[in-house]
C-alpha cells in the first residue's frame, strides 16, 4: 500500500505545475471533477488506515491520550477534526458498507459520507438491516444532486420513501438521536492568535445554549445613546462582565491546588521602579493601562524573574500551602509538558524527576508539570524526562520509537 500510495503521491506531483491555462474549458472542467473525485477515495483510503491505528492503540503505545491527539500532534489537525474522521472511521466500519464503497468510488463526498452514517445510525434504533439499505441507496443517488445540508434535511424522512409504515415512530427516534448527537459535539476551542488575542469557536448544545443567552442577554443592552459598539463588542464585554463576576465569588473550584487567579509577570527593574507592561502566566502580554486596571480590582502575585526568565522568587498570598512552587512550575511550563500535549496547568500535576522516595528533592529544578495520562505514561513506560541546557524540560523517547533517542519538547505552550 505504502508504494502505491508513493506511485500516486508522483503522479499528483506531476500535475500540481501543470499548465492548467492552456486546458479548453471542457477539459479544465473534466480535471477538476476527476480532481475532487480521487479526493474523495483518498478520504476512504485515510478512513481506513485511521480505523486500524485506532483500533490497534497505536496512539497509546506512542505516549498518546487518545488517537485524537495523536493525529493532531501527526497530522496537525484540531482534536474536534480528528475525532470526526475517528468517529466516520468507526461508522463506515461497523454499520453499511454501502457508504464506504461510495465513498471509495468518489460517488459520494466526506461531508456526505458523514450525513448518510448519521441518518442510517438514527434509523437503526427503528429500522432492519434491508430498510437501511434501501435508505443507503436513495441517500447516496440523492447525493448526486444535493449538498450535504440539503442531503442532511431530506435525511430526516428518508423512512417516508423506504418504509412509510414506520415513519413517525422512526421520526421520535430521530430527534432523541439529534439530542444525543449535539451532547457528543459539544466543544469550545480557545485558539492564542499570535497579536495575543483569543478566538472562539465551538458547538454549544441547546441547554447551554440557553444559558449563555441568559446569562449575556442582559449586558449586551446599548448602556446609552453614546453606546457605539457593535452587537458583537457588547456580547465580547458582556462575557468579560461574567467572568470577573464568576471570579469574585470565590466558589470556582481550586485550579491545581492554588484558588483561580490572575498572574501577572513583570521584570525586576519594572517592579521596582513602578508597574508597568506584564505578561499573564497564560503567556498574553498585558498593556500596561491593563496591568494597572487588573491590579485595581485583583489580587497580584508579584513573580520576579531573572534575565533567562527563570522564576527566582515567587510572591504569596495567605491561605496558600504550596502555591509558590507551583506558580513557578505554571510560569516555566505553561502546560504539561510532555511533546505534543495540550492540557493547561489547572490539569496537571507536579512530577518529581529524580522520585522523592529515591532522594530527590521538591524543587522547581527537579520538578515538571504532567498531566493525568502523562503523568502515569511516564510512570511505566521507557520514556525519560530531563531539563535541558536552558532549563525547560525535554523527553528522551525509548529506543523502539526513536534509535538516536533525540530529545523532544512540547511546542504547544511556547509564548514566542
């Protein structure tokens, strides 16, 4: 497979640079659909090769969460994109391999693909195997004709064409499985933009819905006649407005043992002679205007750095027990540090890298943040961790993964 897929790697290669302005339009057109087409059954090829790696537990054996992160850390996809294609893997594989072969044949496109495993998984719960079939083959002659939103409407009362007797006991069955499909695609995507910005994505599902529209609806009234924001700046300020409230509370839960708070980081001659621009233990810079109206209504937690930006020493509020250490532990590593790993702090734990039990002592220099897998990953596998020249850690990876053993560091939680 390896080579064929090398063959056809070649021959896409040798139509990439390919004059395609001198094609008459009748073949320009031809070239663009057989283009599409072999897309297509390349996405078939893709679908099984994920269904094995994920049925094997290759993502684990490499260090891996889940396979979902596995193929973002090798494929550089988001982790709702590949649970997609895992989830559209499983499906082609369990339930009608009519879909699959369509898809293999570039009759019918990914997005499609993924409405007909949808609509034939709603109509297992009321229909047999021979009546899914049938609504296999209308859906897939429908896709002929009928992008995937369209295809995904008609999909609803696909049991009025091939079993009409059963429709509307079909029709609950579809809505209780729309409800359970919204609770599986729920997600909220924080993406860094590199100004230091933040943007938002994500699914919310109905009752979440509902919350947010309750909870922002009254801050995002115009304030007055002079209010000149748009819509989308007084839903943007209404959400800031719920977050300080939620953090004056006092009632969020403990993020890593330390209560949720702001930490803001500046450098010593800036502390010393007076506050000025800081930087968030997330990594976002901070104008100085910001750093003086957060430290109006905010508790600050002064972390002095040296010229590496290695913590030296870490201020403390009261009520704290081992809170400075793990401020320091948060400012170096940001995250879990192991290679390909997204989990915040709040997610993680200390790790010791010479044990505790074996003499090591509890120090920022003998110490990482890990998240929960990783943590117990490192505990029993071949992977070794170690801080580098300039003092962040890296993983040395077993020999069976990598003969040089090169070491590896997690990039997700660089600030630069």
């Amino acid at each position: 497979m390896v080579e064929e897929l090398a063959q056809a790697d070649d021959a896409v290669a040798a139509c990439i640079d390919a004059p395609a302005w001198a094609l008459p339009e009748r073949e320009l057109i031809a070239a663009l659909d057989a283009a599409y087409r072999l897309q297509q059954r390349l996405a078939a090829v893709t679908l099984t090769l994920i269904r094995e790696v994920d049925g094997r537990g290759t993502a684990r054996t490499h260090g891996a969460s889940n396979t979902a992160v596995w193929l973002r850390e090798r494929l550089r996809l988001t982790v709702p994109a590949a649970r997609r294609l895992i989830d559209l893997a499983t499906a082609l594989d369990t339930g009608n391999p009519g879909i699959r072969q369509a898809l293999a044949d570039g009759a019918i496109t990914l997005d499609q693909a993924r409405v007909i495993a949808d609509t034939v998984d709603t109509m297992n719960t009321s229909a047999d195997a021979e009546t899914a079939d049938k609504a296999v083959g209308v859906l897939v002659g429908w896709a002929t004709q009928f992008d995937p939103t369209h295809l995904r409407k008609l999909g609803t009362r696909i049991l009025d064409h091939v079993a009409p007797d059963i429709a509307d006991a079909a029709a609950q069955a579809a809505l209780d499985a729309e409800a359970r499909r919204a609770t599986h695609d729920r997600h909220l995507t924080l993406s860094e933009q590199t100004d230091g910005r933040l943007r938002l994505t994500g699914t919310l599902d109905a009752e979440t819905a509902g919350l947010l529209r309750a909870a922002i609806g009254p801050l995002t009234t115009p304030s007055g006649p002079d209010d000149t924001r748009s819509p989308g700046q007084r839903r943007h300020d209404a959400l800031t407005d719920i977050c300080r409230l939620t953090l004056r509370t006092g009632e969020l839960p403990d993020s890593g043992g330390d209560p949720a708070q702001i930490v803001i980081t500046t450098t010593y001659d800036e502390l010393t002679r007076q506050l000025s621009s800081g930087t968030l233990d997330t990594g976002l810079s901070l104008t100085p205007e910001a750093v003086r109206r957060l430290a109006c209504d905010a508790t600050l937690l002064p972390a002095v750095l040296g010229s590496a930006s290695q913590p030296l020493d870490v201020g403390r509020q009261r009520r704290l027990i081992t809170g400075p250490l793990r401020r320091a532990l948060v400012l170096r590593d940001r995250g879990c540090v192991f290679p390909g790993c997204d989990r915040p702090p709040r997610w993680c734990d200390a790790h010791h890298i010479h044990h505790w039990a074996d003499g090591g002592t509890t120090s920022l220099a003998n110490a990482v943040l890990l998240c929960g897998h990783h943590h117990r990953h490192l505990h029993h596998s071949d992977w070794a961790v170690q801080l580098g020249n300039d003092g962040h850690p890296e993983f040395i990876p077993p020999a069976w993964l990598d003969p040089e053993q090169l070491p590896r560091r997690n990039h997700y939680h660089r600030r630069t």
